[in-house]
C-alpha cells in the first residue's frame, strides 16, 4: 500500500526524495563493497607479511652459507659474538584495611655484537682442459 505522505513529499520535494533513494543505494553498495575489499587488503597483508619473511630467512641463510666459504678459503678468521636477550617482568597486588595496591614492572635487555674478521686468503686455482 502506498503511504500518502511520502507521496505528499515526493510532490512537494523530487529532489530530496531522489536524493535519499540515491543514497540509499550508494550506501548499501558501498557496505558491501567495503567489506569485500577489506577481506581482500587482510589476504594480501598476510601473504605479503609471509613473503617477507620467506625473502628474510633466505637472506639470512645466504648470508650464513657466504661467512662459511669465506671461513673456508681464509687463512686466519678472527670470530667475535655475544648475544644475549633477556627479559623479567613482575606483577604484584598488595591488599591491607586501607585499601588495595597494584603494581607491574618489566626490564628487557638485548645485546648483540657479531664480528668476523678474516685475514688472508687461499688463492683459487681454476685448471682448463684445452682439448
């Protein structure tokens, strides 16, 4: 059944009343929209945060594997590393006929230091077969 007032105010006011079926539509497509997008932008953060550390570890690795041939053809190799990562936390509550305490503290450290020196080298030879 239609409601003679908003025939009244489509009469009286077209605009608005187009306005509002506009906006209505423009929101209800927008609410999707957003959604649809935002579980695609989470996807691709994750597979990028992924591949990030993929290409981090392999570095890592690569890095490792280029120290050892290093290791491997020098004459004398000076290596120096710390590494020490620690953490403390307290929680505590404290209660008494005046009242009640709370309290948390925390203290981290982390020291790193690497140092590899490598001194001389083994001359590589390389040996062609002239056939």
């Amino acid at each position: 059944m239609v409601d003679p007032l908003n025939i009244l105010r489509a009469a009286m006011f077209p605009s608005q009343v187009l306005y509002e079926v506009l906006n209505s539509r423009i929101q209800d497509f927008s609410d999707d929209t957003d959604q649809s997008n935002l579980k695609v932008l989470e996807e691709e953060s994750i597979k990028e945060d992924i591949r990030a550390r993929v290409l981090q570890n392999q570095a890592k690795a690569a890095q490792e594997m280029a120290i050892a041939r290093r290791i491997e053809n020098a004459e004398e190799v000076e290596i120096e590393e710390y590494y020490d990562i620690s953490g403390e936390g307290h929680v505590g509550a404290r209660g008494s006929n005046e009242g009640l305490s709370l309290g948390a503290s925390g203290e981290g450290r982390k020291i790193t230091k690497r140092v590899i020196k490598f001194k001389g080298g083994k001359t590589i030879q390389q040996i062609y077969d002239d056939e």
